[in-house]
C-alpha cells in the first residue's frame, strides 16, 4: 500500500495466509490501493491483488486515535507501569507495524506492551513469517501450529477505538470504518509469541483473532475480528486459565446493536496517510 518504510522485504509473489491456508499473489508490495476481497473469492486461483496483505484476511487495517491518558484509564496498568513513551495516537495502523497490546504474563495485573503485528512462532526459522500472521481464525484456533500454544498461555488485547474494511459497490470498493456507538477504546481479542533470533535477539509479536459477522458486519465483509466485551477481559488475559473451551466461548461476534459503521474517504487506502483526517465520515 505504498507502506512508506512500515513494511520490508515482501517479494512480490509473497504467500499470505491466516494462520496455514494460503494463496498467491501477483502484485508488488508497494503501490498497493485497495483490498481485493476475500478467500472465497480467490480460491483456487491467482488473484492480481493490489495490497500484500488483504487479498482475504480480515482484520487488516485499524485506529487508535486516544491520547495516553484516556488508555491507561481504560485498562487499569499495574501499579507503576506506564505506557511505552514511543506510544502515540494512530489513525491507520496495518500489518507489520508496532502496536500497542495489553498483556498479564505473571499474573500480576495489566501491562502494555508494543508488539509487532504479525505473530512470529517461536519455532519459526525465518521472522518474515509473522507476515502472513496477522490474523488467527476463532475456528481452527486450537489446531493452527502457529497459535496452539500462544492461544494456551499467551493470550493480549491489541488495543483499538475502530477498525476499517472495504464493502464492495459493483466494482468499487468503498472504505468503512467500524467502531463501538460509545467511541471508547476496546481490546481486539489477540495472541502473542516471542521469536528469538540466532544472535539472541527478541522480537514480540501478535496476531488478532477474527469471527463470523454481526449484523453490522455483514453487508461489509464475511468475517470480523474479535472485541472483547469489558469483563471478558481479565479471563482472556489470566496466564492460569487454560480452559481453553470456556475461552473459545469468547470468540463471538460483538453484539451489532452496540456498533456502528460509516464510510471514510480514500485516504485510508494507503497506510502513510496515518493522519486524523482518515477517521473523518462521509456519510
């Protein structure tokens, strides 16, 4: 999407996948536009796709335009844990960049952490694969090797106020956006690795988890990403729960009647325009 620096090293036939199945491409990385639908739409055959990262996958591109007060107010950081100072307000976030992640890894209460997006397993050889991680599917979530064991014990938010997808107009795309009726922030249901290079070097990485459609969903996209309602959150994030039944209970869609959707204008097509005016409504 013409990523501005946000994403290196994608050659211009790369494979994407949600966490196993994948599908060719034919476009360079750079000078992407627009997504190009679906897994269904494109099974079985190469599709021309103008963006690396979402011939299908769903959630590919979100905001998280609040300021560091308002976000340590919502999700209550342990005593003395500060947001990361590199943190600031983002409009138009996609894959491979560095986002902000609520974790509780010892189970000692809320922690932010800055991850990159794109879950890198810690058995992977090569990190270019958290590339074609940036979502997980509710569905196959236990049997995926690249998220069985994060989904087991190392479960965070990835912290949005909204998140954007392409409804299909005849042969237009037109961008949405797509957020809780309140405004406030909420926590993408997500999971997290960390990768260690050869030479020792760590890098943290997540992916966000995505559902079947609500009804505001629908007439957008097939799929969506997880919100966790508020008081799930503290179950999704304890280290010590592994009743992974009663957490994939959790993978619901988030009720429609609590969101709303709206168009935003081209600007949200390439990912270097992270500036206010990306949330701004067209009708």
């Amino acid at each position: 999407m013409g990523f501005a620096g946000a994403v290196t090293g994608v050659p211009a036939n790369v494979r994407i996948a949600d966490g196993g199945r994948a599908i060719a491409t034919g476009a360079p990385a750079a000078g992407c536009v627009e997504p190009a639908g679906d897994w269904d739409s494109v099974r079985g055959r190469f599709w021309p796709v103008h963006c690396w990262y979402n011939a299908y996958v769903m959630c590919g591109r979100y905001s998280l335009a609040i300021g560091y007060d308002a976000i340590n107010d919502r999700f209550e950081f342990r005593g003395g844990v500060q947001l990361p100072m590199r943190y600031r307000p983002r409009y138009n976030i996609a894959p491979t960049q560095e986002v902000l992640t609520v974790v509780n890894p010892k189970g000692e209460g809320n922690e932010p952490r800055m991850m990159k997006w794109g879950l890198i397993p810690s058995w992977a050889k090569d990190p270019s694969i958290g590339n074609r991680m940036i979502n997980a599917r509710a569905e196959t979530i236990t049997e995926r090797p690249a998220f069985r064991q994060a989904f087991q014990r190392r479960r965070c938010l990835v912290v949005a106020d909204g998140f954007y997808e392409w409804r299909k107009e005849g042969k237009h795309k037109v961008p949405m956006r797509i957020m809780l009726k309140t405004g406030e922030p909420f926590g993408f249901a997500g999971l997290w690795e960390t990768w260690k290079s050869p030479e020792g070097v760590a890098i943290e990485s997540c992916t966000i988890v995505t559902t079947t459609p609500n009804a505001v969903m629908e007439p957008i996209h097939n799929r969506m990403p997880v919100i966790l309602p508020r008081e799930a959150e503290a179950v999704w994030l304890d280290p010590a729960n592994g009743d992974t039944a009663a957490l994939r209970e959790l993978l619901a869609p988030c009720p429609a009647e609590e969101m709303e959707a709206y168009e935003v204008s081209l600007l949200v097509n390439a990912p270097k325009n992270d500036l206010p005016d990306v949330l701004a409504r067209v009708r």
